[in-house]
C-alpha cells in the first residue's frame, strides 16, 4: 500500500483525504513513477473547488512532480525504468507517492537538475515559457506588466525577463512581496493595495502602456489589466486566482485602443512530446546556467496537503511550494 491525497466531493482544502492506496499497474503507452517530490500550484485548487470539472469521483489531484521510473506498460520506447523523469501536464494524481501517466506526458530530467527543483519550477517554468516566448515573444527593450509577481510563476517570469532583456513591472500585495519581486528581477513594482495600477505604469511608461499585460488573477483585475495595455496590445489571461472572467462584453477591447486578447493554457502549447521536452530543455539550461533560480520558500509533508493548499489561496506564499514525501 502506498499513501495519496484525494477527494470525494468538491469545496474548500477540508475535502483532501490523506488515504492508503494500491497503485496501479501502467497500462500501454504508460509508466509508473515512483515520486520524489512534488509541486503545489494555484490550477489545483480550481479542481478541488470544482472551478474546473472533474470527471468521476473520487480523484486523486495535483498534476506536476518529479522522480524515477519504477515500471513501464507496453510499447513505451522513450524511457525505460530508473529513468529520472519530471512531469507537468497531468493527469491528476501527482500528490502520492505514486503515479501512473501517459509517456507523452513525461520529460527527461537531466542529472544537474535535483527532484525539489524540477516538481518546484516545472508547471511554473513552462508556463513562463510559453507565456514569454510563445503566446507574446517578447524582446529586449519591452515594458511589460505582470500580476502576482511575487507568487511561483511570477518569480520566474522576472527572472526569465531580465535574462530576455526586458522590463518587468510586477504587482504584488504587499512590502515583503514587493522585495521578493525585486530581488527576483522585477525592474519595478506597485503594490496594489497601495497604488493605482493604471496610473503608475502610465508613468513609468512614460505614457505608452505595455505592449503585452501576464494576468494570472482573473476577474479582480480583469479591467486594470486593460487600461495597462497599449493599442493593440495584446490582454494574457492565463489564470484565474481571484475567480474566473465571465460576461465580458467584447466591445470593450475597441474601446481600450482595438486590444487583442488570448487565454492560453499550458496544454495548448506543450501539445507533443518534442514540443514539451524543446520547452522543458530551454527552462532546464536557464537553470543550469544560473540564469534563473528555482526559489522554493515552502515545504510541507503530503498529508498536510490541506494546509499548503490553504496557504496557497490566501496568498500567504512567495515562490514555488512543495509537498514532501517522507
């Protein structure tokens, strides 16, 4: 018997059981990876909320770890057992100690890069990557804003953006935050329980707006963002941390100067197998050149799940947190 979280019903971090479980067998085209550690990340709690549907339950939950191979199911010809592998695109089931995935959805974990840092940056770093090198390329010289500067994906998104030779302005809810967000790369911050969004990077635009705005809170800031963005610019909404964005009327991108908007998922980028590694081999030589830092400022053991994910959601974190299996 091994250990996993689940849910029986949706609703708030009450529902996550900490349960015995037999892990399965890997089926064609699949493999087992024994976990070492693994990730916690904000699209969690949209599962275990019921934000996002989940098919039948009860669920396992968590979609991004890193660990070895300990069994391979038939026709699977990338990766063999003993492999050090790292994961990000589901399905759910991370948080245990086991979990069975499709090959396709696995990526080669170089020796230089430790378990803690793969299942710490790997959902957040290539969500970085498609967000900064694929849904806006963005080029040095660029004034772009990013909300929740100061969280896991936007720690690396300042580093990623000082490394492409940009100027990242980020928001953040707090003094502390602000100098985490700092200390990351941000080339400024506005704390916004304190300043006008708008109006600030109006002034540090020098009145030209961003040419791309990164929100990853949703409905709260939904507005802001687009009084942020230069015409034609383009509105990356890619998460939805204080709800989702609902009844928007489309005019309302005319009247802001003819913005473009997008919601992109990872999914929709990491979309084959040599897609996801090209992305995973990018973040990973950032990494082992010293370019960004994985900063992993939370560590809690599996079963008090239910914890970190409350932490998580009352945005009482910075950088990327871990569940340890012990």
């Amino acid at each position: 018997m091994a250990k996993r979280i689940q849910f029986s019903r949706t609703g708030g971090p009450e529902v996550l059981e900490y349960v015995d479980f037999t892990p399965a067998d890997p089926g064609p085209n699949e493999v087992r990876v024994r976990n070492q550690a693994i990730g916690l990340n904000f699209i969690d709690t949209y599962y275990r909320s019921g934000l996002y549907p989940i098919p039948t339950l009860p669920s396992g939950l968590g979609s991004e770890g890193a660990g070895v191979i300990d069994a391979v199911g038939g026709n699977v010809t990338r990766f063999k057992v003993g492999d050090r592998v790292a994961y990000a695109t589901g399905p759910l089931g991370a948080y245990g100690e086991f979990h069975v995935l499709p090959e396709r959805n696995l990526v080669h974990l170089p020796d230089a890069i430790s378990m803690e840092q793969a299942a710490a940056v790997m959902l957040k770093g290539l969500t970085v990557q498609y967000l900064l090198r694929q849904t806006y390329r963005v080029q040095p010289g660029d004034t772009i804003l990013f909300h929740a500067a100061a969280g896991g994906v936007g720690s690396l998104a300042c580093q990623w953006a000082k490394v492409l030779g940009a100027r990242l302005i980020g928001t953040v809810s707090s003094a502390e935050k602000a100098e985490h967000a700092r200390r990351m790369g941000a080339w400024e911050v506005i704390n916004y329980r304190e300043e006008n969004v708008p109006e600030r990077v109006l002034a540090l635009t020098d009145g030209r707006k961003c040419p791309v705005v990164y929100d990853g809170v949703g409905k709260d800031t939904w507005e802001m963002s687009l009084d942020c963005i230069a015409p034609r610019g383009l509105m990356v909404s890619f998460g939805n941390a204080s709800g989702a964005v609902t009844g928007v009327n489309i005019g309302i991108l005319n009247q802001k100067g003819s913005l473009f908007v997008t919601r992109p998922s990872l999914g929709g980028y990491a979309d084959t197998p040599e897609r996801l590694q090209m992305m995973a081999d990018e973040l990973f030589g950032l990494i082992m050149d010293g370019s960004l830092t994985v900063d992993v400022s939370q560590r809690y053991p599996l079963a008090q799940a239910a914890e970190a994910q409350r932490a998580l959601a009352a945005r009482e974190t910075t950088g990327s947190t871990l569940l340890t299996l012990e």
